[in-house]
C-alpha cells in the first residue's frame, strides 16, 4: 500500500469516528435534557402520564434515572384500587416501569384489571368502551409481552394490520408498531414472516426524502418526532430478521435529520415537547446500535 492511499484511509477512518462521537454527543445531550424535564415535572407535580412515558422509554433504552424511587412513590400513590391508572394507555407505562420484585403485588392487580379492559375476541383500546385499535394494543403487547400468552390479541393485531396494509391510505406508526409486536412474539406464535417483510419494504419507502416519517408520506403535516421515533426503533430492531442493508443507510439518514432539528436546550421543536423529543430519543438509541457496527 502507498503511503498516499494509507493517509486517505487514516483520514476516513477518523472522519467516521469524528461523526460517531458528534452523534453520541447530541444523543447524551438529549438524555440529560430529558432526564431534567422529568426533575422538573415532579418538582411542579404536572400530571403523571407526561412524566411515566418518558421515564418508560428512558427504562426501555437501559438508561437509569436519578429520580427513579420518586416516580415509584408517585406510581403507587395514584394507582386506583381497582388496579388500574387513568386508561390501558397510561396503565400500560405504569406497569411497564414498575419493578416485578419490589411491586409484584402491585404490578398483578394492575395487569388483572388490564386484562379485563380487553374488548372479547379483540385488541385493547383506551379503555373497554372505546374500540380497538392497533397502537394501544401493541404498545401493550410489546412493553408487557408477559400479558401477550392470549394469542387472541395477537391475533386481532395482525388481522387489522393486513387491512390496514391494503387499504389506500396506511398510518407508519401503525406499521411500526405491527413490526414491533411482530418481532416479540414470532418465535412463540405462528406469524405471518411475509407480511412482516412487506411492511419492512413498506416502511422504507414511506421515508422522506430529508430521512424524517410523516403519518404517512405525501401527508400535507410536516415530519412529526412520533412517528420519525417509533419508525426508527421498529426498522432499527427488524434487521436482525430482515438484514436488509436499506435500513441501516435508511437511519443514517433519520439520524442526520433528527441533528438538524435539535434545539440548544438538546429537545425538539414539538407540541408537548418532552414527548415528542422521547419518541425520538428512542428510535435514535435503537438506530445507534445498529448502525455503530
């Protein structure tokens, strides 16, 4: 090798470093904004489901949080005697963050009545009067996969996706979270592979051009941190079944957008702005680790 060519590759190689360390840079720099934010709501004692959705997603990407005994405290404190928080939504968080052994009775009596708000031969809703729908009932097969042994759920879940899947106009955050339940439990139940992998191809060519998801792609709205976020984490966590190399240039490309639209203070500009910087933090984290290798 000339000594020419092994300076090209020195520089590239640091180059490729120096933009990884940019990245990891921004991504610690929401974390910590984001963990503050939670300081901040507890202090003001703001209503409990802005704070347990981004304490969740924090849990889920492995990251601790120093106020964690706190939102525990605050957790038991406005569970309802029947078991439950506010609606299967909120409920699913609160159980999703709660520790087994410390609050194993707790967290039976919150699954019990979680499983009675299942609608017959459905999916979940926000609560037994309302109608099933598929983000809710996969956000709660995915985070309480230990409540998923009622196939009949899973079934519902995959039924009212391939309708959604044929039908004119298709929601990308409802693809993503088919995906993701998908993914927790085609191991344990038959599942459609081929349906799982059209929705891959599918999700991949919902992408914007600027690498961010809309509702779906021509949508009038702009981007949104929700649905660019779950889309992130659900691509990101299919290539291990999929290995389709599209996805990991497809977040490449999420990643350099998310860095375009991050604020000074580290969030992004979103209504309820903890949130939508929380859907992203997670897809982000999710992204990373694949395309690090």
């Amino acid at each position: 090798m000339t000594q020419s060519k092994s300076r090209n590759i020195e520089f590239l190689a640091g180059s490729v470093h120096h933009v990884m360390d940019a990245d990891s840079k921004a991504l610690d720099k929401l974390h910590s904004a984001l963990v503050q934010t939670i300081t901040d709501f507890l202090d003001r004692r703001l209503p409990l489901r802005r704070i347990i959705l981004v304490a969740s997603l924090l849990k889920h990407c492995h990251k601790e949080l120093p106020d964690a005994k706190r939102i525990s405290r605050r957790l038991l404190s406005e569970q309802h005697k029947d078991g439950g928080w506010i609606d299967c939504e909120d409920t699913t968080w609160a159980l999703y963050y709660l520790d087994d052994k410390i609050n194993g009775k707790r967290k039976v009596a919150g699954m019990r009545w979680l499983e009675n708000e299942r609608n017959p031969r459905k999916g979940w809703g926000f609560c037994k009067r309302d109608h099933s729908c598929i983000p809710i009932t996969a956000q709660i097969l995915y985070f309480l996969p230990e409540i998923g042994f009622n196939s009949e759920a899973i079934r519902w879940l995959e039924k009212e996706w391939t309708k959604d899947s044929e039908s004119p106009i298709k929601l990308n955050y409802k693809a993503a979270w088919y995906m993701l339940t998908y993914m927790e439990f085609f191991k344990k139940t038959s599942l459609s592979e081929d349906l799982f992998r059209r929705t891959t191809t599918y999700l991949l060519a919902e992408q914007r051009r600027d690498g961010s998801w809309g509702p779906w792609k021509k949508h009038p709205a702009p981007s949104d941190c929700f649905s660019t976020g779950i889309c992130m984490a659900a691509l990101a966590q299919s290539y291990c079944i999929t290995k389709n190399r599209d996805i990991r240039s497809a977040l490449l490309r999420s990643i350099q957008w998310i860095k375009g639209n991050q604020l000074k203070n580290g969030l992004f500009p979103t209504h309820y702005i903890e949130e939508g910087s929380a859907w992203l933090f997670w897809g982000w984290s999710k992204a990373t680790s694949l395309c690090d290798i």
